[in-house]
C-alpha cells in the first residue's frame, strides 16, 4: 500500500507510485517529466517535494511533473536554458520566490553563468520594478551560495569515494 505522504526518501524515482488522479495516458509524460525534473532541479529538491505530498496535494504535484516537467520542458523547441531564463522572469515577476529560489539553481545546472544571471536580474528590475529586482537579487545570491556549497559538497565526496576506490 501506498503511504499518503509519498515515496521513502531511499525510493528511486523511477519506483515512486504515480498517477493516481490523472488519467493514464500521461504516464510516459510523468515519466519524462520526473527525469528532466530531477536534472534540472536536483534529486534531492524532487524527493523533499514528494515527502511533503498530502493526499490533497498530490495531484497537484502529479499535475506539475506530467505538464510542466514532460510536456513543456520535454519539448525541443526551447533549451532547458532558455526556459530557465524564461522562468526567473516569470517567477520574480509573481513573487514567487521559493520557486524562483529553485529555479536560479536549475538555472545554474543548466549552464546559465553568473554573468548572466546578473544581467537577467537588471531585466527582471527595469520590467518588474525595483522591490521586485532587490528581492530577486537576494533570493539569487542565497541561491547561488547554496548551489556552490552543495557543488562543493559533491566534489568532495566523489574525491573521497575515488580516494577509498584505491
């Protein structure tokens, strides 16, 4: 039986029970779209994601993999970088900062340079305002503080499992 609450954090995802509200034919959707999910946003970030669903939620979640992740980031008409790009925008725009916060961390695993970031948040402030542009700029920071530590965090492990391998 299915918990409410998700899969273990020690699930894959490819093992995590799925589209219990939505109709089946999304499922290759779901799929693709919890793939590219992963790669773009971090594992670690989607399994804190499905460890909070409520039966109220999940759907929503469900919803959010199979459309926005597989069907529109699944599509080839776009760069992953390019929707990143096209994200921060929308996302400072709605003052949605928890997901902008996310975002921006896509954003740099999908090769956006720190330059660009910069440049994108001047943008965000001439079109959205100067409360919005500030506000972007400290998400973005804590953002990229935290995408460089858990980068380094990586490196350091691989080094300490290649080192252990010898």
């Amino acid at each position: 039986m299915t918990d409410s609450k998700g899969p273990d954090s020690t699930d894959a995802p490819s093992k995590r029970p799925r589209m219990i509200h939505l109709p089946s034919e999304l499922g290759a959707l779901f799929d693709q779209g919890d793939s590219i999910r992963n790669e773009v946003v971090g594992r670690d970030h989607v399994e804190r994601s499905w460890s909070n669903v409520t039966p109220l939620t999940r759907p929503l979640q469900e919803m959010a993999t199979s459309t926005a992740w597989g069907l529109i980031w699944g599509s080839d008409q776009l760069t992953r970088k390019e929707r990143s790009i096209l994200n921060l925008g929308i996302l400072s725009s709605l003052n949605r900062m928890n997901e902008f916060k996310v975002h921006v961390k896509g954003a740099l695993n999908n090769g956006l340079k720190v330059e660009e970031l910069s440049s994108i948040l001047c943008q965000i402030m001439v079109y959205s305002g100067a409360p919005a542009g500030l506000e972007a700029g400290r998400v973005a920071q804590v953002a990229l503080d935290e995408w460089q530590e858990e980068r380094k965090r990586k490196r350091e492990g691989e080094g300490e499992e290649s080192s252990q391998g010898k």
